[in-house]
C-alpha cells in the first residue's frame, strides 16, 4: 500500500516533464516553419549591383588657348594743365565743366595778358634800338676807314713839307726856323689826328660786337616776352573730356597751379595681370629679331582680345589689341600687360551700344598658342590627384593616372594617359572600387556636350 503512494508522485513528475519536452519541440517546429516561408532580405543577396555612371568618348583635338585675366579701362592719355604765368584769369570756356568734351584747339582759359604785351612792346623797342646802334657803328666805321686814307694821305704830305723846308733851311739858308717850327706842327697835328682815327677803326669791331650781343641778347628776352604773351591763352591739345576743374573767371592763378585735369579717350588701355605660368607656356611672343639685347620680354604678338564689361558679362562686348609687358611683380608671380582699345571699338555698333568708358572693370580673353592632341573632359572627370576614371571591355572601372595640360573654365586638358575612343566616367566619384562593375550612359546621346 506504502509503495504504491511513494509511486505515484513520480509518475506525475514524469507527465509533467514530458508535457514541457513535447512543448518546446511543437515550438521549435513551429519557429522553423515559419522561418522557412520568410525570405532573405535584400542585403544578404550576393548578387552583384551596377554603379550608374556617365561616360563620354574620349577623342583627341586642337584647342586654341584662352588666358583670361580682369582690369579697370583707363585713358592712355591724361594731362594736367597749370598756367605757365601768373595774372588774372579774364575769361574761361564757356561751359568749362567735369564731364563736357572740349574740340581741340578752343581756348580753355585766359590770363589777363596787359602787363605781358607791355613787357612785348618794350622789348621790341629795345631790338629796334640796338639794330639801329649796331647799323650806325658799322657806317661810322666805314666813314673812318676813308677819313682814315686821307689822313695818312695828309700826313704824308706834312712830313715831306716839313723835312723840305728843314733841309733847305740847314743847306741853305733859306727860310726861317719859325717857319720850320710851323710845318712841324703841322705834320704833328696830322699825325695825331690820323692815330686818333686809326684807334677809332680799330674799336669798332669790339664795339659792333658788344652791340650785336646786347641785341641778341635783347632779342632773347623779346622772344620770352612773346612766348609769356602767347601762354596768357590756354588751349585745349586734343578732343579733351574734363575730368576736373578749379578755375573760375577772376581768379588768380599762379605758374604750376594745377587747375585742369584733360582727358584723351581716343585711346583706352587695360592693364591685365596673367598668371606667369600661363604667360610661359601660352602668352605669344614674336620671334627674335635684331634688335639690341635687353633683359626684358620681347614684343607681345599683337592678337586680338574680347572684352566684356564683369557688371554685364553676358551683353555686348568689345576688341582690343595685346600691345606690351608693363610689369612683372616676383611676389605675386604675375606679368602685367597693356591691351589698348580704339575710340572706335570702344563706341561698340548698335543706336543703343554701351560704350567702353574709363574706369570699367573688365573681363579680358587674350587668344594664346594652341594646345595640339589634347582632350578636353568636364572638370569632374579628373580629380585632384590628376587621376580618371575609364570603362573597361568587362563594363568594369579602370583607374589611370593622367596629365592635365590645362585646367580652364569648367574644361580640362588632358595630353597623356588617355587613348583615342576609351570610354571617360563622367560622374564625379569618391574613392570607388577597382573593376567595381558599371552601368553607363553616353552623355553625348543625351545631347549633353561632347568632350
């Protein structure tokens, strides 16, 4: 009876533990059923998925180069006027303002010219008097030189009458020694009057000298006297733009005083900086000629150069001439050159054209020489270590290093590493994988510009 109590605990045991074994397996059944009707996701496929790309064929060409740099219009010519005498300004142009253009020739200004045409007269009276001094000297001096003749003439004649009658008085007796005293007197008289002429004649060469230098010397200060009349008038050199002005009628002014500022704008001239790197492979130069050897850049080539206003980069536009190397600046590490622009470019065609105008700031394309064999990609197509991306025969990618002859605008210029028809990735990419496979579009078909 015992025994069969003591049984009975462990035969429930038993069921109990049996119930708990037959639940976890009808769980574990279940939970692999329902596993088997899921399907894996996406990820853990290992099929492998294209990298859409972008490409172009790549085809080499010439391309002219392009050096583009940016510079402020300026007149070639500009003056400063200042009146070269002093006095009262008594008249001034009419409509003698900042802005108004003067026909060459017109009077800008006048000084009051009174005291100037006084100090003209009295000049040329001083020349009229010395011209008639150096006339009379050189007439007297002429009459002397006769009289001078006719004296040595006379006393002569004294000298013989007076040994004559000395010698008949010694010899003979005859005459008395008053009468010699007499013709000697005579002879000395004579003969001082014909040394006093002969000293005459001698001078007057000095004397027409030191005339004919005080008339030159006259006549020099006649020639100030005309040239100071002639600056009392003012005039304008060329077709002039008034840039600034501070003189006023009745103002006085003084020589030097800075009073008009003229401006020439028959002629602009930009002044271009160029990365001398550009300059050493790209600018023109002519070929070397005889010319003496200077340490300095030879003669530009004179091509011509767009010009755009950067306020109005997509209106019109205008041309102008490479003229010349102005500076080269070490520090910057840029060359400076001149383009000069003609009124007539500058005017533009068209009723309604805007003009080139001093002090516009402006875009300037000079063309340089010509890159020969190049293939020209979309900035994107290379990256900074100078390396591109290709598509294989597999449609795989393919890394080459390359060599960028020139980087301009959104272009490069690729001059080795690339082959004619190999197939360049258009679409920027950041560290892909190598032969990672690709699926490419033409971008050329698209109408997408070709390379």
């Amino acid at each position: 009876m015992n025994s069969k109590e003591e049984n009975r605990p462990k035969k429930h045991v038993m069921i109990r533990i049996g119930i708990c074994v037959l639940i976890l397996v009808s769980g574990w059944v279940g939970m692999n059923g329902l596993a088997s009707l899921k399907e894996p996701p996406a990820e853990a496929k290992t099929e492998e998925r294209p990298i859409k790309v972008k490409t172009t064929t790549a085809q080499p060409r010439d391309y002219p180069v392009i050096i583009s740099g940016y510079g402020e219009a300026r007149a070639l010519t500009v003056v400063t006027v200042a009146p070269e005498v002093s006095g009262r300004v008594v008249y001034t142009y009419p409509n003698l303002k900042a802005g108004h253009i003067i026909p060459s020739g017109e009077i800008l200004f006048r000084v009051d010219p009174s005291d100037y045409e006084a100090g003209l007269l009295e000049a040329r009276a001083g020349v009229t008097q010395l011209q008639a001094t150096v006339a009379r000297l050189k007439k007297q001096s002429a009459i002397d030189s006769k009289r001078l003749k006719t004296l040595e003439r006379s006393t002569q004649l004294a000298k013989s009458e007076f040994e004559r009658i000395k010698r008949l008085f010694e010899a003979d007796r005859v005459g008395t020694r008053s009468g010699i005293d007499q013709a000697e007197r005579a002879y000395n008289s004579a003969l001082d009057q014909a040394d006093q002429i002969s000293q005459a004649v001698s001078l007057y060469p000095l004397q027409i000298r030191e005339a004919e230098s005080s008339l030159a010397s006259t006549q020099a200060r006649l020639s100030v006297a005309e040239t100071n009349l002639s600056r009392c008038t003012i005039t304008s050199p060329f077709n002039a733009r008034i840039q600034s002005v501070t003189v006023e009628t009745g103002q006085f002014v003084s020589p030097g005083q800075n009073v008009l500022t003229l401006v020439d704008d028959s002629v602009l001239e930009i002044q271009v900086s160029l990365d001398s790197r550009d300059v050493r492979h790209w600018l023109q130069f002519e070929p070397a000629s005889d010319r003496q050897p200077t340490a300095w850049f030879g003669s530009l080539t004179a091509v011509e150069c767009n010009i755009r206003w950067t306020e109005d980069k997509t209106g019109m536009g205008w041309t102008g001439m490479l003229n010349r190397v102005v500076t080269f600046d070490q520090q910057t590490r840029t060359l400076t050159v001149a383009v000069r622009v003609s009124a007539q470019s500058a005017m533009g065609s068209g009723y309604r054209s805007l003009p080139l105008v001093e002090g516009m700031f402006c875009t300037v394309d000079i063309p340089g020489r010509t890159m020969r064999t190049v293939y020209r990609l979309p900035r994107q197509a290379v990256n900074f270590e100078n390396k591109a991306y290709l598509v294989n025969a597999d449609n795989r990618l393919k890394t080459v290093a390359v060599r960028v002859e020139r980087i301009e605008g959104e272009y490069v210029y690729v001059s080795k590493g690339l082959n004619p028809g190999d197939t360049v990735i258009l679409t920027r990419l950041i560290d892909p994988l190598e032969n990672a496979l690709l699926e490419f579009v033409d971008a050329t078909a698209n109408g997408e510009p070709a390379s």
